[in-house]
C-alpha cells in the first residue's frame, strides 16, 4: 500500500492534529499509524524501534520493540538547576535513564514507550519547558553561542535564539490540545497561522546567532545565521546574514550535497525579524514540495540563484541589505575548565562523550550532575559540540562544585587528548532508524585506536576536530570535520578530510567505504607527514589543504565568507 506524501499528511491534518488523540490510546499496538508518526515530529517527537533487538523481535513475530525519543526546544540550550532535576527525574522514570545533549544545544530522551509519551510530555512541560517545533517541517531550535555570562553581547545573543524562536512557532493549539489536555478546538480547527499556512515549510529549517570569534554553533550549516558585530564601543551593532547551510546528503544522489551558507550582508537588530520572516516565507513559497530530499533552503537558493533568493528577501522585508560588514571566527570547538566572566563569576565547561549522560559504573556522570544541581545555583548551558557548561558559579562555590566534578568522574576533560575534546558523533544505532553504521557508540574505541596512533607521532594535543556519523545526513557536521568519518555500511565509512577549524570550509572525500583497518592505515600515514611537515600552528585540516593531499571543494563566488590565506 503507497503511503501519502507528508504534503498531504500536513494539508489533512487538521494543523497537526491528525488522529494522534486516538492512536496513542489505542492499546493493540506501540506504534501510531504512518501519518501520526509524520505529524508527531511537529510536536518534538520521533517514533523508532530499538533496532538491536529488530532480528529478535521478528524471528519471535513480535511487532518491533517501539519506543519514542523526544526532543526539547530550548533556544540557546540553557536550562535551571531546577530544570535540570526535573528532567533527570523523567529521565529516570520513563526514558533509558540518559539524558543526551544535541549538536543543536537540546536534550533528548530515547526508550520512551507510547502509554507513557503524555506523562513524559506533561513532566516536561511542568519544567516549564515545551517540545513544540523541536521536529518537523517548521524553525527548530534556535542556537545561541554558548557562554552569554561571559558578557552583556552573550546575554543579548541569547535574548536574541529565545526571540527568534518564540516569533517563528506554529499557531496550532494541537500541542496543549494533544499532550496538556487544553481545550480541544480540532473542531473549528481554524487557527490561523499566516506565517505556515497548513502546508508548513517544505523542510525543517534551522536557525543559528554566532558572537565572533567563536563559531561553536556552526553557524554556516544552518539555513539561516546570524554573526554578531560589535561596534568600536563594544555593543552589538547588528548581524551579518547568512543563508543556504545544511548538511544533509544521500550516498550516490549528487543532487544531495552539504552546502555552507552565503553571507549575504548586514542587518540592524530592528531589521532582525523581518529579515529572518522575508527568508522564512521565501523557502516557503520557493521550496521544493516534490521531492522532500531536495527541498532544504540551500537547494531553493541553489536552483534560484543566491540574487534573486537575496532579491525577494528584500523585497518582502522592505528594505535593502547593507554590506556586510568584516568578522572572523578563530574556531569552532569549546574551551574546557574553568573560564572567568566579566561579572566576576565563573564557568567550567566538561566534555560530555557524545552528548550523552548517563552513569556508568567508571563514570557515575547522571548521578553527578544531578548532585551538582542539587547545589548549583547558577545555570547549565549546553554547547552544540555536545558538552556542558556549569556556568555561572560563584567564587565560594567553586571547591564544592570541583569536589562533585572529581567524584563523579566528570573531569574527563583534564586528561583528555585534543582529538578527544573535540570529537563529536550522532546517535546513530540502535535507536537512529536512518543509522547505515554505528556513531555515538562506536566513538570510544575509535578515539582510543586513533589516539595510539596520535601517541606515535607525538600528536596527543594537536586538538584535531573529529566528526563521526552514521550516515550521510550529517548530523553530526561531519562535513565540517577536519577527519570524518560518515557511514555507509555496518563497519564502513567514508573518510572525509580537510575542513578548518573554524567551520567555514567544507572537507573532502578521501577514501570511499574503507574499514576500520584502512582508515587507521590513512590516518596514521597523515598523522607522519602531519608532524614532520606541518608548520608551527597549522591545523591538521588546512596542512591536509597546504600540502596538496586534499583540494576543498570550490568555495562559491559570492560567498563573502572570509577564507583565511592558508599558510
Ligand atoms: Fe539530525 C534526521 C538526530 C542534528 C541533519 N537526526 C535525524 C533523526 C531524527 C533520524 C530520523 O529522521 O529518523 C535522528 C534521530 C536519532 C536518534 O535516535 O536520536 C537525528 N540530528 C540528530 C541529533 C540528535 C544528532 C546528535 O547526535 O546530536 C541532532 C539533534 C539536533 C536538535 O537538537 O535539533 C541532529 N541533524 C542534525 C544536524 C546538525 C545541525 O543541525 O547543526 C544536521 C545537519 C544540518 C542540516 O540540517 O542540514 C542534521 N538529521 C539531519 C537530516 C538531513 C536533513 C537534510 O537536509 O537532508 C536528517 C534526515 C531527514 O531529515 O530526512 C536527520
Ligand atoms: Fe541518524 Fe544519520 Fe543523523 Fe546519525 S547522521 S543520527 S545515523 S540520521
């Protein structure tokens, strides 16, 4: 039987309502129906199944082991200590007792079943959070650089993801409808939301404000960003804008690639919405509706041209953009330990492995954290390379907080190899349903095999940016990757190289589905020439360019990104 395409799905349901009401009471099944589990993602949540126990299930006839992940929206990713309780309590009652940070500066939960989604949804809207637009064909999670204590511009750039989110949500009343048993409207079901119409957007689309010099949410992978420029008395002047990132492909579609984002000019922060809006609805009128591996805003752009795309944004915003104006961002990754604010508190930023916390005999790290927020009494801020950030502490507090850091193994970061602090994977297996090969799992023992190889070329602190994913959607950046590796089979990867360390270079295939053997073999032969060759501060992606063992790809004319001179 064909299934009907999610443009119908969106149009027939009622703004995002379909039959979810009854689906998740009916008790036969797990599972909600393929229409409900396209409209669930609208309202944050994703139905998978745990595929290490697919083979089993089958054999036994049994439906396969369903289960729900859902994702928060929180722009900027910056939670209470409070919150912080809450959702390790969800996240101990009805999840697979972890709590995951996102390369987009959120949490998910994995291993929900479907007679507890709406307890789990209602426990997280007591937070007083929501999971509204955090999936689905509309702006997800804004991200904000990481560290606004640090500075009154971080605190504005903060504001600024919490308003760019909050303009930019769906109008439907579905959500408290469905989850939070608010008064039903489904049969007027006439809310008007000029912004999505009922079709919504073509695709999801992303959104993203840098503060110079730090890059930390990989502002040209989103379909739209913003670069914070501040002004000779150090006030926020405005934006450069940027549009067209993603990294999504499909392994042998050359119709797919990963894009970085165009500069397209500069913007002053009244002029911000509108902007954002005139780019919004351009995708949305422009956008593919066909062919939905075809239909991000980088493709529009792609197959418009960046002038008229930038044409009709001024055209619907009203005004012209201004040039852009002069930024440079000096790299993409986190700073580890303790750092100062302005206002005399402190911060201490911990490698979270892959995002993900949970205890484990070595490293009791959920239990820590939640000790750790029993006693906080600043803010947990997490980053888009999936680390943490205990910020806000002040001075008396620091022993305390570094005592709990050290009992519950949370220092990592103190030992760690520069490979290590940096390395990044999604998911992937066993809950990811797109997952060609393992990522989030895998990542350990890969680190530990390429870190041996690091040892023997005296290369333990050359803070090499790695990126693993478990395939070519990209969710981790891995395009953005100095080394990355990106599935294509159980225990195969394609070895990209070549990417800067300041996430304005995409890399390059190097090797096609190679084994784990071949990957070691490539990366150790580099590793040689790399310590023999490089010169003195030269990051591993750009003497892979330099030395001619890599060409990036071309970087487009009107760009306008600020391509340092490689050495
Ligand atoms: Fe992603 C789909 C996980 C960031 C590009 N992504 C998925 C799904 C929902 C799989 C699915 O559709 O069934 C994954 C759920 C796995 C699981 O079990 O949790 C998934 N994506 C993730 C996360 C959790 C990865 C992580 O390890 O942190 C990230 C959640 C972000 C968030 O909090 O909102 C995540 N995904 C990204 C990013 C990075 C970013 O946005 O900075 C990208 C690349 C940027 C981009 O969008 O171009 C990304 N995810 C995709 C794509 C490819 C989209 C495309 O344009 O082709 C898919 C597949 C799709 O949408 O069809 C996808
Ligand atoms: Fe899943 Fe692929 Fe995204 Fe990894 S990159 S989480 S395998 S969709």
């Amino acid at each position: 039987m064909s299934h009907p395409s999610v443009e119908k799905i969106k149009l027939d349901s009622r703004n995002l309502r379909g039959t979810l009401l009854p689906g998740l009471a009916d008790a036969i099944t797990g599972s909600l129906s393929f229409e409900d589990q396209r409209l669930i993602k609208f309202h944050g949540s994703y139905q998978q199944d745990d595929r290490d126990l697919r083979d089993e299930r089958r054999r036994q006839k049994l439906e396969p082991a369903h289960q729900f992940m859902i994702r928060i929206r929180a722009p900027g990713g910056v939670f209470t200590p409070q919150q912080w309780l809450q959702l390790d309590a969800i996240a101990t009652t009805y999840t697979n007792h972890s709590l995951r940070i996102t390369t987009r500066q959120t949490f998910q939960f994995h291993g929900v079943i479907k007679r507890e989604l709406k307890a789990t949804m209602q426990a997280i809207n007591a937070a007083a959070l929501d999971t509204i637009s955090a999936c689905g064909d509309v702006n997800r999670n804004v991200l904000g650089s990481s560290n606004p204590l640090q500075s009154r511009l971080h605190a504005q750039v903060h504001d600024w993801a919490q308003r760019l989110s909050e303009a930019f949500l769906p109008k439907t009343r579905a959500y408290h409808e469905i989850w939070l048993d608010g008064e039903k409207l489904a049969d007027s079901g006439e809310e008007a939301d000029p912004l999505y119409g009922k079709a919504y957007l073509p695709r999801k689309f992303k959104m993203a404000v840098a503060v110079p010099p730090l890059n930390d949410v990989d502002v040209f992978a989103n379909d739209f960003g913003l670069i914070a420029i501040i002004d000779d008395g150090g006030h926020l002047a405005g934006f450069n804008v940027a549009i067209g990132g993603g990294m999504g492909a499909t392994h042998g579609d050359a119709k797919t690639y990963p894009r970085i984002g165009n500069v397209i000019g500069f913007v002053a922060p009244e002029q911000v919405l509108a902007i954002t809006e005139a780019a919004i609805t351009v995708q949305r009128d422009f956008g593919d509706r066909e062919e939905r591996k075809h239909a991000r805003f980088k493709y529009t752009i792609d197959d418009l041209g960046l002038d008229v795309v930038v044409a009709k944004m001024e055209e619907r915003a009203g005004f012209k953009l201004q040039p852009a104006r002069e930024f440079r961002f000096d790299h993409n990754g986190d700073r580890f330990g303790w750092s100062e604010g302005e206002d005399g508190r402190t911060h201490l930023t911990l490698r979270i492995p892959a995002g993900r916390i949970t205890d484990t005999e070595a490293a009791p790290q959920l239990s820590g954290l939640r000790e750790i927020a029993k006693v906080h009494v600043g803010e947990f801020r997490l980053t888009c390379n999936q680390n943490l950030i205990i910020a806000g502490v002040p001075a008396g507090q620091r022993e305390r907080i570094d005592a709990l850091v050290r009992e519950y193994a949370l220092d990592t970061h103190a030992r760690a190899s520069g490979l290590r602090l940096n390395a990044i994977a999604c998911v992937a297996l066993p809950t990811c349903a797109l997952a060609m090969a393992e990522a989030e799992r895998y990542l350990p023992d890969l680190l530990d095999k390429v870190e041996v190889l690091q040892a023997k070329h005296d290369l333990l602190d050359a803070p090499i940016h790695l990126r693993i994913s478990g395939c070519p959607n990209g969710c981790s950046r891995p395009y953005l990757g100095e080394i990355a590796l990106v599935g294509k089979a159980p225990g195969r990867y394609n070895l990209m190289l070549g990417a800067d360390h300041r996430g304005q270079r995409l890399n390059t295939l190097h090797r096609e589905n190679i084994d784990e053997t071949t990957i070691l073999s490539e990366l150790d032969a580099l590793f040689a020439r790399y310590a023999h060759e490089r010169m003195t501060n030269q990051h591993f992606g750009d003497f892979l360019v330099a030395a001619n063992i890599i060409s990036p790809p071309p970087v487009t004319p009107k760009s306008g990104i600020a391509i340092e001179v490689i050495p």
